[in-house]
C-alpha cells in the first residue's frame, strides 16, 4: 500500500495517511482529486470558487449557477444572456412529464426525480455533458415542480414562463393551492437563498462522488445524475432534512410548543440510548458548525422567527451539541445544513416533508453537473480523468469477525 502522506490543499481539514487504517472507513480524507467549483473546510465551512457560502446566500441563483460553471461572477450583459439561455432550453418534452402520471403516488419523491432524470435522458441526453448540463439546469425546476404537482394530485404540471426568474419561475410552477401572496413571496425568498445554500459542497458528497463516478465510466449526464440523486436520498446524506424535521415536529408533539429544554434533552438521550441517529447534526468534514445551517437560521428570524417548529430547531441548535459531544467517537455535534431547512419550508407552504430531498437535489445537480464537465472534458488538460477502479482485498470474511485476512488485492 501507497504510505504517502498527502499535502493538504485545505487548512483546517485533515487529510489521512493510506495505510490498512484507511480500509472501510468510506474514504474519508482520502483526496483523489481536485473540484474546481468548490471547497470545504473542516474549520472555516464551505466556499464557492473561493467565497463563503454565507456571503453568498442572498445573491441571484442564476448568477451564482453562472459561477459554478464558469468560475468567474458573469458581467451584467453575460447575467442577461445566461438568463436567457436558460429560459430558451427549459421546455420538458410533454412526453416526460406524462410519464410522472403513470408512477405509483406511494413511491417515495426522490424515486420520482430519478425516474425524471432517467426519461428525461432518454430524448435530451446528447453525449456533450456542457450542453446537457445546460439543458438539465433550465429543466430542472419544471421536473420538480412537476413532481410536487403529479404526485401531490395539485393538477396538471405548470408550464414554465419566460419572465421570471430561475426560483421565481419554480415557485410559480408549483402553484402550492391556496397559497397566499405573503407566503408566495416568504416560499419565493427561501428557495432563493436554500437554492444557493445546496448547489455543491466540495468534491467529496457521497452525491457527487457517484455522479462522477458513473460519469468516468462515460454514461451521460442525466445517467450520472440520476445515480447521483439515489446517493442523495438516503437519510444519513440529502433526506437527512426530512427526517429532522420529523424529528422536529416529533419534539413539538412530545414536549409541546413551551420549549421545555428539559424533556427535549431526555428525548435525544433516549434516541442515542437506542442506537438512532440525531439528524441534522454531525458532518464527515465540518468540524464547526455548517455555515448553511446558521445562514437558514438567519433567514428564519427574517421570515418566520415565531414559528413553533423554527423555534424548536433553534432549541435543538442549542441542547443537542453539548449532549452529541459527550460521545466521543462523534466527531462533529454541531448543526449541519439539514438542521434548520425543513422548519424553513414547511412554515412557508411547503407542509409534507416527503418532499424536502428533491428540493435539495434540484439545486444539487447543478454543482455535480458542474463537476462532472471539469472531470470529463477539463482535466488532464482535457483527457478527462479515468475511469474510477480503487482496489479492494480479497478476504472470505472481511472485517464481519473482526481482523481481516488478506489474501490477494483485486
Ligand atoms: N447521531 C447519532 N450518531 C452519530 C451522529 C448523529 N448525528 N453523528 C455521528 N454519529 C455516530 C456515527 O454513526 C458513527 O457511529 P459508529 O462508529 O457506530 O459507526 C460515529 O458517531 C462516528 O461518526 P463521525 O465520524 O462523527 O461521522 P461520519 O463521518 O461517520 O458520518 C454523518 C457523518 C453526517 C453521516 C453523521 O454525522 C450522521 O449520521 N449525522 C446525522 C445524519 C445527517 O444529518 N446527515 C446529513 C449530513 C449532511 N448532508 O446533507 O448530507
Ligand atoms: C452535502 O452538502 O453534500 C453534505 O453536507 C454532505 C457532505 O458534504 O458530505
């Protein structure tokens, strides 16, 4: 085995000498790469082609898609030929969207959005992943609006318009019944920013990882991403934000809406005591607070600061660390980005949880698509990188009897 250490290309983040310590531990600091979009510190949180993502929360969606992909903020003649583009590129064939019909209401949303991009790549995909990538990005509100809209029995999808912008376009197409304008506009304002919040977190997400990992072998983009979205939809990666806020309204139930910090912590401890996971809390590499959890937070004293289920994540902010830290083998008892969103939606309209994954896949693609343009056609000055093969030990029983014994490497 390789014994080389690494040089870290990112202060604060510990990266792990290869050796047999390295074996079944997800790879975690293992670097194999580089991501060019993004960058995570274990310390100081995520940045966008170099900026905070704090910072960064309130700007335009477009513009900050623009960055990902170009890496550069577009001048206000490149911003209005990008809108542009988008809106000429975001029809979905009908055909598409009548396939939503035909799927079983039971099946769970994110098994929807891999079913749209599945079909989707069935007459969209051209091979070139910077045109398919495009073409995904304008299409992908139309896809998960339609998805809410299908599934939730709303009516028919809404088609997209040409005179919005890219969340105010989305919002519009869920056409939430009986939303009123206040709402509207609360729902519009913080899928802005929860949009911006999860278009990509460094190179290393287990979603993006796999995108890019199918993509090596060349499958298309929508092939990619739609394996991509299934690593999204287990509960300890993207549908961790729905299971929090179950979690959520589960303490609202149990200790009412007096905020008994008390009878929230007996819950947690008995939760840990049987061996279930506090969602919402813990990263693979923050070892600080997600920066997004607290910049969802802010926005939640802006928009709906007396919210029960909003002040319930800020009691959890506060009683659910200091008891996670006791456990030492927990490297991280602070908040991460699914801590606070769920509250965020469901107080702005958005009331079934079932649905919180596809939002953040419907930013995620972008950041993973992104990626997956650097990996295919830019790097090894556009050879592209190779296809994914790490090696593992052949050993009859692993690691499931404790010492494995090794026989070969394949
Ligand atoms: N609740 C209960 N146990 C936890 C938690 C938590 N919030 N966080 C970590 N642990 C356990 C973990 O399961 C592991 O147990 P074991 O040794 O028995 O396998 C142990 O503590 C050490 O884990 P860490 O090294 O701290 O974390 P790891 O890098 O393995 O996993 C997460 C990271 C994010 C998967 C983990 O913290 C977790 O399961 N958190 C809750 C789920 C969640 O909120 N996920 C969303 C992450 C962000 N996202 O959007 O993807
Ligand atoms: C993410 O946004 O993908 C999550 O925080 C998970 C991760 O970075 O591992």
């Amino acid at each position: 085995m390789n014994q080389q250490t690494s040089k870290p290309a990112t202060q604060g983040t510990k990266y792990m000498e290869i050796t047999k310590e390295s074996l079944e531990t997800g790879l975690r600091g293992v670097p194999v790469g580089y991501c060019t979009t993004s960058s995570v510190d274990a310390q100081k949180g995520l940045f966008y082609v170099g900026q905070a993502v704090e910072e960064l929360a309130e700007r335009d969606p477009a513009e900050v898609i623009y960055l990902l992909f170009n890496k550069t903020w577009p001048t206000a003649a490149q911003s209005a030929e990008f809108a542009k583009q988008l809106v000429a590129a975001q029809q979905v064939p009908p055909a598409v969207l009548a396939s939503f019909a035909t799927l079983p209401r039971t099946g769970h949303p994110m098994k929807w959005l891999v079913h749209a991009l599945n079909t989707l790549g069935m007459v969209d995909a051209s091979g070139d992943y910077r045109k398919d990538a495009l073409s995904l990005t304008a299409k992908i509100p139309v896809l998960v609006a339609a998805i809410f809209r299908v599934r939730e029995g709303w009516g028919a999808p809404l088609a997209p318009r040409a005179d919005l912008g890219y969340m105010e376009n989305f919002v519009y197409m869920l056409g939430v019944p009986g939303l009123d304008a206040d709402k509207t506009a609360k729902l519009t304002k913080l899928m802005r920013v929860f949009d911006v919040l999860h278009f990509d977190h460094g190179g290393g997400n287990l979603s993006t990882f796999v995108g890019k990992a199918v993509a090596s072998g060349q499958a298309d983009l929508y092939e990619s991403l739609g394996a991509a979205m299934a690593a999204l939809a287990g509960p300890l990666h993207g549908k961790a934000n729905q299971e929090c806020l179950e979690f959520v309204q589960e303490c609202v139930v149990k200790v009412g809406d007096k905020l008994n910090a008390d009878g929230v912590r007996d819950m947690i401890r008995q939760k840990l005591a049987n061996k279930e996971v506090i969602f919402g809390f813990g990263h693979a590499v923050l070892r600080v607070e997600d920066p997004r959890a607290r910049a969802l937070r802010a926005l939640g004293e802006k928009i709906c600061p007396d919210d029960t289920n909003f002040k319930m994540v800020k009691l959890l902010t506060e009683v659910v660390p200091p008891i996670l830290g006791t456990n030492p083998k927990i490297s991280n008892p602070h908040p991460n980005v699914d801590s606070a969103s769920g509250s965020l939606l469901m107080a702005c309209g958005l009331t079934n949880p079932d649905y919180y994954t596809v939002l953040f896949g419907l930013s995620r693609v972008v950041g993973i698509a992104a990626q997956i343009i650097y990996e295919r056609c830019e790097a090894r000055l556009g050879k592209g990188t190779p296809i994914i093969r790490p090696a593992y030990f052949y050993s009859p029983t692993g690691t499931a009897k404790g010492e494995a014994e090794i026989l070969s490497s394949g």
